[in-house]
C-alpha cells in the first residue's frame, strides 16, 4: 500500500508541476518607463517615434538548454479567459503549449494508459 501511495503523490505532483522544474520567465517590455526623480531634479524623457504598440520579449528557449542538467525546455502558457457568448459571461482557461517541444519534456506515464487501453 506505502508503495500504491507513494506512486501516487509522485504523478500527481509530476501532472501538477508538468516536469522536473518549472521556470516562471517573467519577460521585459519594450514600453518605455517613466524615471523617477528627486524633487528639484529635472526629467529627461526619451519620445518614440515608433506607433507600434509595446511587445514582450522573452529569451529563446535554446538558452535555457545551456543551463547545465537541462535537457530540455519547452514554453508554456496558462491564462485566465472571459467569453460574452449570449449576453452571459463565461470564465475559462486558454492554455498554450509549444507542440513540437513539449513532448520532450512534459510528464506522461505510458504504463497506465496501456493498461486503461488494454484492460
């Protein structure tokens, strides 16, 4: 029984957290930010000539395989949602995974979908 509960907890953390580590990346904006400044200090602000609205760059997943022990990365994103349909409101979740690399590294017990399959 220790051994159908230990089993247990290690895929249900592992189908929780997706992997063996989960980096939060937080990204940069390209939007320019207001400095701030001591009183009797003048401020200097940059003008864009740009239209464009402000975009969000994060690092390419192939830096993250540098890091030594990883062996492999994928992105993903999880993002609340909120939907008019009918005149109500429906909340949901939109989850975006990168498909191609994903597979590599997500946690995925064959053994038991075999069994479900099989049996």
């Amino acid at each position: 029984m220790a051994v159908t509960l230990d089993s247990h907890l290690w895929d249900q953390v592992y189908y929780q957290v997706g992997a063996d580590l989960n980096l939060a990346e937080l990204g940069e904006s390209t939007e320019e930010s207001e400095t701030l400044t001591l009183p009797g200090q003048e401020t200097t602000t940059e003008e864009t000539t740009s239209e464009e609205e402000p975009l969000w760059l994060f690092l390419p997943v192939s830096e993250h395989l540098e890091v030594p022990g990883v062996k492999a990365a994928a992105r993903v994103g999880d993002y609340s949602a909120t939907a008019n349909i009918g005149g109500r409101q429906l909340a949901g979740q939109i989850l975006g995974i990168d498909r191609v690399d994903l597979p590599q590294v997500a946690f995925f017990r064959a053994r038991l979908c075999l069994q479900r399959i099989a049996g």
